[in-house]
C-alpha cells in the first residue's frame, strides 16, 4: 500500500510540474498544436492565466507534499496502519518547509508573470 501511495503521489507531481511547465510556455497555443505563441499573441489576459496555472499547479503540488509528509508521519507513529488521510497537523518544522516551498513557487509565479 504505502509503494502504490507513493507511485501516485509522484505521479502526481509530475503531471502537475508538466501541466504548469505546457501551460506557462504555451498559454495561447489551441489544443494539439505545439508552436509557441508569437509576441503579439501575449496579452494581459494571456500572462494573467498563465500566472494563474502557475500557481494552480503550485498549490496542487503543496497539496501533494503535504499528503505525502502526512502519510510519511502516519507510517512513522504506526508503521503499516496509515489510513491514507491527506489532511493532518503537522509538527511546525516539517509544515514551515512545505509552507515555505509554496510561498517560493508563488514568488516565481509572480516573479515569471511580470517578465
């Protein structure tokens, strides 16, 4: 159980690291075509909701960490009994890293955003 855990939340992260990366690279592209966007094609609202998948993709990727740092804690007081949760309290330490790693992402969003 805690291997298949695992696999999928790193697939997770990887989907949503690929999404964010597809999306701010080629915010106005149509679907199924590859080619980046010339510069007239990015306007205001083109910058706007690629900054806004940045950040979608960072948050779903906080969400991961921090599923796997409460299912990490799980196996850690009861090894073999996790029951799963994505939801738990975290000790500070191991919460003020995930946090800190999401106000970084969302720095770079915004940082990438004004460029």
């Amino acid at each position: 159980m805690h291997q298949h855990l695992n696999a999928s939340l790193l697939a997770a992260v990887l989907v949503a690291g690929a999404g964010a990366v597809a999306f701010h690279h080629f915010p106005g592209a149509p679907a199924g075509q590859g080619a980046a966007p010339g510069p007239d094609d990015f306007t205001v609202v083109n910058l706007r909701s690629a900054m806004v998948g940045c950040r979608e993709a960072a948050q779903m990727t906080y969400d991961v960490q921090w599923a796997a740092a409460c299912q990490a804690q799980a196996n850690e007081s009861a090894p073999g009994t996790a029951d799963g949760h994505a939801e738990c309290d975290l000790p500070d330490a191991r919460a003020a890293v995930i946090n800190a790693w999401l106000n970084e992402a969302e720095r770079r969003c915004t940082a990438e955003g004004r460029s």
